[in-house]
C-alpha cells in the first residue's frame, strides 16, 4: 500500500529574516518578512536564529502533521490516516572567519528517534564554497508550497560528501560534489565514489533555471533498490532540471527529474524512474498564499501516475504556519495496490501541518 505522503522535505516553514542570497530566495518584492519560502535551501538560508554567543546560533522547528488518504480499486477502499510530530533543531558555529559548522538534528514521534539530518563543516573564501559531511547532494530542488513533498523527491540524495561550490557574480552557481553512497556492486561488493553535479543560473530578476545530475540514482533516500538489498548490476544516473518564474504577487516552477536508463534489477514496468512537478503559487497578502499543483509520474512504485490538487498557506503569527492541502490522484497499472494485489485505481488526499519555528 503507497504511503499516505511523505513529510515535506523543503519543511514548507515560515521563515522570518530576509535571505542571505539572492539564489532560490528573492522575495517577489524584495522585502516581504513574511514570505513562505519553497525550497530547503532557502529554509536555512533564512530560517530564524538565535544568538547564543558571538559565535554560534540556535534555530528550532517543530512540526505538527494529520494526513488521511482513501485509496480505491475495484471493488475495495482503503483508507489511512496518521498523525505525526517532529523537532528539528539546528546549531551554527563560526569558531573563525570564514569556516562554519552546521549541525541539524530531528526527534520524530513515529520512530520516537533523534536522527542527524545534516552535520557539515564549511570554509567560504570569496566565492568558492568547500562543504564536508553528512549533507543533502546538488541534484534537484524540489520546489513545493504542500505539505507534502513532490513526486520528484525520488531523487533528493543525502550522503557523506565533500561539495565546492562557486558563486558567480550571484547570478550562476556550480556545484560539485564527491561521496560514497549506500549502495554496492553486486560484482565487488564495493560502490566505489560518485559524483553529483548541479548549475543553478539567474537569467534575470524573475527567471532562474537550473540542470542537475548524480552518477547513482539508487543512492536517493527513496531507496528504489531496497529490495535488492541495494545491490546493483549497473550504476544508474539520474538527470533533473528546473524553471522558475518570479512574479511581484505569484511564482510558477516546474521541474522534472528521472533515471537516465533502466535498472537491470527492477521490473520492466518500473525501472525506469521519472517524474515531473508543476507548482503555481499566488500571494494576494503577506501572510497568506494558495497554491497549485500538477504532477505525474512514469514508472515510479507507489506512485500516481497523474496527480494534482491545492494547498492554502495561512501565517497565523510571525512564527506559525497552518497549511491545509487537497490531492486527487490516478493510478495506472500494477505499481500500486491494496493488500489483495488488486490494483489501485484513484486515490483522494487531505493534510493538514502546522508549523512553529523557534
């Protein structure tokens, strides 16, 4: 049975200070505090922070999720609900100029388990960027105003990575990035260094457009060869790209990300991986948006093949965000079924997410 959703990655947060970089995080006005921002790199670029010495700041959030999904095949509904919790609190030092340490870590009510979701080591000199450590890889953006995170996260990677990156004249960014990944040759046991690349371009003040790619799909945190034990004939690579269009009142991204060939492990109907997102989102007032959603999916397990639906984003204080969303999906084939192995047919999606960030 698919998943209900998973939380949303881009954590979908209400974020108070103005960004740091123009990069994924210019405000359509320029000036808006009050912006729900879209992406992960623009959470911790603009998250709120505390300072608790000269050199080291505390940021929190806490998250409070309710999903129901009712899932129909012939003859049969399923429905699932569940109820989550997590806390993420994050610590940054500068124990000097120039070099950080940036230390995440998250309590989840399902696991009943704190985790390190990110833990690196950065040294900045001029525009060139040197990051070390557990940390999230340069493939894909995942942009989403929903409280659930987009098909495409199929992709989003965390490894232990060494990552330089360059800043040119805040208008084009590059990034290169070398780790070793989870999974291992089935030959050699061994998996060897891999590799992921992304450009992420400013053609303009409203238009930004970006292409990705990562030597090994089947490193992903979606785990698509767990059940090969994460064994592998052949390497995979995975390609992604982007368009982003910034308005004064409303932005549009789409992005789409997939396997490059097929998986020699996986089932003709499923080992080829693709998906795509379409996001319109309009803020008539500062502390309010909606937001549209169209995505589909090619041979993704569990997954809809067609999928859309509306998010309301609502800033009830400066440091809280309530976030209803609304989701129809359709299904086609064998990649998702009941406990019968009838196949799934439709499925119809409701959440709702508060956010506090502290």
């Amino acid at each position: 049975m698919p998943r209900s959703g998973s939380r949303c990655s881009v954590l979908c947060v209400l974020l108070i200070a103005a960004p740091t970089s123009p990069s994924f995080a210019a405000e359509p006005d320029g000036s808006d505090p009050g912006r729900l921002y879209s992406t992960r790199k623009e959470q911790r670029e603009a998250g709120l922070q505390r300072q608790l010495t000269p050199w080291l700041t505390l940021s929190g959030l806490a998250e409070l999720e309710w999903a129901a999904d009712r899932f129909s095949s012939a003859g049969r509904r399923d429905y699932v609900d569940e109820a989550d919790a997590t806390v993420q609190i994050g610590l940054i030092a500068t124990p000097m100029d120039k070099l950080e340490a940036e230390l995440i870590a998250e309590f989840d009510t399902v696991t009943e388990k704190v985790k390190t979701e990110e833990a690196t080591l950065s040294l900045e000199v001029d525009r060139w960027d040197l990051t070390l450590g557990k940390q999230y890889l340069p493939f894909g953006v995942y942009f989403s105003h929903f409280a659930t995170g987009p098909l495409i996260e199929l992709g989003e990677t965390r490894a232990e990575a060494a990552t330089l990156a360059y800043d040119y004249k805040d208008r084009v960014e590059l990034s290169l990035s070398g780790y070793r990944g989870r999974t291992r040759s089935r030959e050699s046991g061994e998996n060897g260094i891999d590799l992921a690349l992304g450009v992420n371009i400013w053609a303009a003040e409203f238009l930004s457009f970006g292409v990705s790619y990562v030597t090994d799909l089947g490193d992903a945190d979606s785990r698509l060869l767990e059940d090969e034990d994460d064994v592998f004939i052949d390497k995979v690579a995975g390609l992604s790209g982007y368009l982003l269009w910034v308005a004064e009142n409303f932005e549009v991204s789409i992005e789409a990300l997939g396997a490059t060939r097929s998986f020699a492990e996986l089932g003709a109907d499923r080992n080829r991986p693709f998906a795509w997102n379409l996001e319109f989102v309009y803020f008539p007032y500062r502390r309010f948006d909606w937001a549209l959603r169209l995505e589909g999916s090619r041979e993704l397990q569990d997954a809809p093949r067609l999928q859309y639906g509306v998010a309301v984003n609502a800033r009830l204080h400066r440091y809280v965000t309530l976030t209803v969303e609304v989701l129809h999906g359709s299904f086609k084939g064998d990649l998702a079924s009941d406990d019968d192995d009838n196949p799934y047919a439709h499925v119809n999606h409701v959440g709702v997410q508060l956010s506090i960030v502290f």
